[in-house]
C-alpha cells in the first residue's frame, strides 16, 4: 500500500493524520516481524 495519496493535496486533516501514523506503525511492525522472522 502506498501512502504518497495521503500528501497529494498538501493539507493536513484528521484523515492525512491518521494515515500518516498508521503508515509509520505499519512499516515499524513489518520491520520488526521481518527481523524477528529471520
């Protein structure tokens, strides 16, 4: 899933909000099953 859809107007909402936090706890988490994985 890609995030860059969330900065295409340049505003900040609640929704761009959220979306940004849930993407950096989305790759946070994938990082660290990948690391825990190996």
């Amino acid at each position: 899933m890609d995030g860059s859809f969330l900065f295409d107007s340049g505003t900040i909402s609640n929704r761009g909000a959220y979306g940004y936090l849930f993407i950096l706890s989305y790759h946070k988490m994938k990082a660290l099953y990948n690391s825990i994985k190996r």
